[in-house]
C-alpha cells in the first residue's frame, strides 16, 4: 500500500513539470511570433519607401516653376523649381542652336544669363523626372551703348533761347544743365523706355558756359558743353507816313551805332552825331521819299554788340 502511494506521488510530480515546461514553450513561441511579425512590418514599410523613392513615377506635384528675374538691359537670373526634381533645362535664342543643362533630380536652379545684342527671343523649356515639362519664353532687346547718349545744343532762331537734346537707343534716364558754376537743373525721361529727352531754356545775357550731362537706362553718361553769349537783337519797326518813312529801332541796352542807306545815301548815328545817346534804348528817324520805289537798309548795332539788319522796299505814291 504505502508503495504504490509513493508511486502516486512520483508521477504526480511529473506530470507537474511536464506541463510547466510546456506552458514556457508557449509564452517563448508567442513572443517569437510577435517579433518576427513586427520585423516585417518594419521592413515592409522601409521596403516601400525604398521603392518610392527608386520610383519617380509614384511621385506627383505640379509642373516645373520658371522665373526671369533680376532683369538689366544687359543680363537677367534665369530660376527654375521642381518638387519631383528636374531632369534637364533646355534653352535658345531666336533659331540658334538649343543648349541643353542636365540637373540630374535637382529641385531648383539658378543661373546668370547674359542678353545678346540686338532684339532676341529667348525660349526656355524645363522637364522633371516625371517628363512634365513647362515652357516659356521672353522678348530681349540689348544696343551697344557703350559711348553713351547724343547731345545736341542748338541756339533758337530768336537767339533768346537754346533747345538741348540728348537721345539714346537704349532708353535715356535724364538730363541736367547748369550755366557756369551754379546748381544742376535735372530733367527726368518722360515715360521708361523713352530714347529722348528735350528742352528748352533761356538764355542768359552776357558771356557764358552752358555744361550739358545725359545718363541712359544703363546710366552709362556723356556730356557737352558750349560758350553762349546772351543777346537780344536790335527791332526795328518802319512804315511810311505821308511822303515821310518814318523807322523805329528798339533795344534794352542801347546803341553803340545805326547805319542808314536810303535810295543809295548814307547817314550814320553814332558818337560824331548830335545829340548821340548810346543809353537811349529807342530812337526814331524820318527820311524823305522820293517819287517812284524807296530802298532802304538799315544796319543798328547795340551797346553789348548785338546787330540786325533791316531791309525794304516801297513806292510813292502809294
């Protein structure tokens, strides 16, 4: 009896550590189980994001960006931008030969571009990874500027004014004079894009230096300059009057002489004549007609030396 107890005890016993074994393999399987699925997932999603990223096709995003920018009358900054990546840029001017620029995925570029001279089109066109491209293109007009504007400085036929021009292919800027030493007067371009620029202004009285500077779009400067003598010219005004003709000369500064030939007679005001002012600044003479025509010329020479000449016709009788 007491024997087969002791057998009962022993088996039990093992079947106690029989099933405790059992019960860890269970819990070890259950976390290999639960790493290795969790290993795959890992590297299910890196394999995934590998394949994206070897595979531009599965990218997507808007159609390349091209930008002209920083633009001069003598280079501009060509910009391009892609999301996907750009695979290439191709350009040309007018029908010259295309240049092609390889960017091997890059997203943006930039690049100084110089303008040709002349008017030119440039046409550019940009392709991403994906193969969409974008295109553009811009009107360019570069001169060779590099003596700067032309000026002319022309005195009025009244010689009371003097007209300057300055004109430049290339865009003028503005203009500015002064007389002598004294401050700049500026004249600024009208309208952007205007070649000319004009003006007139008065001439000063005595002896005097004009100094004329133009600056063009790409402020690329000339200048000129001339020696003025401000004068007004002698007037004159002469009619007949009864079997009289009858002149009047005018000028702000006076006489220094008048000379008259009248129907081939000379007669002379001056120092040597009676009552000679040279301050006077009008005087009026009469002179006799003759029957049939009368010629005159007269010839009145101001204090500050200006001169004009004055020369007519007429009948008596009317």
């Amino acid at each position: 009896m007491n024997q087969i107890l002791l057998t009962e005890k022993q088996d039990n016993k093992k079947k106690k550590n029989k099933s405790g074994s059992t019960d860890l393999r269970k819990i070890i399987l259950f976390f290999a189980v639960v790493i290795i699925i969790f290993g795959l997932i890992i590297a299910g999603v890196y394999g995934y994001k590998m394949y994206k990223n070897s595979n531009p096709e599965e990218k997507t995003a808007g159609n390349p960006q091209i930008s002209l920018e920083d633009i001069t009358g003598t280079e501009f900054t060509l910009k391009v931008e892609s999301e996907i990546g750009i695979d290439k840029i191709i350009y040309y001017w007018d029908d010259e030969a295309p240049e092609e620029v390889s960017l091997n995925g890059r997203t943006s570029n930039e690049e100084k571009m110089s303008v040709p001279e002349g008017a030119k089109k440039l046409k550019v066109e940009v392709i991403d990874l994906n193969g969409n491209s974008t295109k553009t293109e811009e009107d360019f007009t570069k001169y060779s500027t590099q003596e700067g504007p032309t000026i002319e400085i022309n005195a009025l036929d009244d010689e009371a004014k003097i007209q300057i021009k300055a004109t430049d292919q290339a865009g003028m800027k503005y203009i500015s004079y002064r007389w002598n030493e004294e401050e700049e007067t500026t004249v600024q371009v009208a309208n952007e894009g205007d070649i000319t620029i004009e003006t007139t202004i008065d001439v000063i009285r005595g002896t005097n230096r004009l100094t004329v500077r133009a600056v063009n779009s790409q402020d690329i400067e000339t200048s000129d300059n001339q020696l003025f003598i401000g004068q007004n010219k002698p007037k004159f005004d002469v009619k007949p009057v009864g079997d009289e003709l009858h002149i009047k000369v005018s000028h702000d500064m006076g006489f220094e002489r008048i000379e008259f030939y009248v129907n081939g007679q000379i007669y002379k005001y001056n120092q040597d004549y009676s009552g000679y002012d040279p301050t006077a600044k009008e005087l009026e003479f009469k002179f006799k007609l003759q029957d049939g025509e009368n010629t005159l010329i007269v010839l009145a020479v101001s204090t500050e030396q200006s001169e004009e000449i004055y020369q007519g016709k007429c009948m008596y009788p009317y």
